[in-house]
C-alpha cells in the first residue's frame, strides 16, 4: 500500500474536512474525512479518510480541492 501524506487540511463552509495528499511517487489526491457507525469504538462513530480523486497531477488535485471548500452551508 502506499503511503499518503496530508499536505494540506482544511474545513468547507458545512464543515466537511478535506486533504491533499501526495504519495511516494508524486502523484496526488483529494480525501475527506467520513463518518460511521461503529460498534467497536468508544461513541459508536469512527472517521476514516476516503478518496474523492486519486493518481492525479498537482494542478487537477488543487482545482478539485478548491472546488471541494467552496461546498454550500447545510
């Protein structure tokens, strides 16, 4: 599995969490960070980052990104 790293963490107006990452061969990704049911952890919620686009270049990664923080306000 590759490794990602978050270079850059930030909130949209709903408050939904967003990252770009890069990965060990300097391709790039969109993830957000998604909430669920869990009956294992302590709360019963567990957030896990999922990709929303993935093995991109840096400019098609920052347009989606910007695009993704410009979400409305639930």
């Amino acid at each position: 599995m590759k490794a990602i790293k978050l270079i850059e963490r930030a909130k949209n107006a709903a408050g939904i969490r967003y990252g770009l990452g890069k990965d060990e061969k300097g391709t790039f990704s969109v993830w957000v960070l998604k909430a669920s049911y869990s009956g294992h952890v302590k709360g019963g919620i567990a957030y896990a980052w999922c990709y929303c686009i993935k093995d991109v270049d840096e400019s098609t990664a920052r347009a989606v990104f910007a695009k993704k923080l410009k979400g409305k306000a639930r």
